[in-house]
C-alpha cells in the first residue's frame, strides 16, 4: 500500500479499485452557487478534482489541518463562520451548503 512521508495510505496513489467509497463514484455536480464556491474551496484543500457534492470531506483525505484550512477559506469566501464541529455531521458539500443557508447571516 502506498503511503505518504508521515507513514498514513496514500489515497491519491491507491488504484481506483481499491479506493474507499466516494472515491471514484461518479461525482454529483453543485447545483447551486453555494455548492460550486463551496466545491472549489474543498478542491483547493484537498487537491481533488473533481469533488462531489456528496462525498465525505474526511473520506476524500481530510484532516484536522485542512479542516482548519477549510473554515478558514469558508470564512472569507462566505463572510460567515462554519463552526470546526458542525464539520462532524456537515462533511459533505451539500451538508455545508445546507448549514450556511440555515445558519448564515441572512439565515
């Protein structure tokens, strides 16, 4: 199995057959603005592309430091702040969308 310099699976480096779920499914494109900002940010963390909407932020090889990343990109690009635990139950791009929407300043 191929691993990175700090000794975890290097998913980017695992054949499609052997990737875990939400890896190489087909991806569900953002369907509204909030979805493709949001899209564009986690493709930027994750350096992943493309993204689906419904894959799993941790699934797709998030961590603690780009989560932390992630809401602080999230912050600047929505002038609203997505608490690091709503991440927890919000891990996908459609969750987050939905979080923002409720949650956000107009919300």
């Amino acid at each position: 199995m191929p691993l990175t310099s700090s000794g975890k699976l290097d998913r980017k480096l695992l054949p499609r057959a052997l990737a875990p779920a939400g890896l190489g499914s087909v991806p569900v494109a953002p369907r509204d603005e909030g979805e493709r900002r949001l899209a564009a940010l986690w493709e930027q963390v994750l350096g992943a592309r493309p993204v689906s909407v419904h894959d799993g932020f941790f699934r797709l090889g998030g961590h603690s430091l780009t989560a932390l990343r992630l809401i602080v990109l999230i912050r600047g690009a929505f002038d609203d702040d997505l608490p690091l635990a709503v991440l927890s139950h919000a891990d996908t791009i459609a969750r987050q969308a939905s979080w923002l929407r409720e949650h956000g300043p107009a919300g």
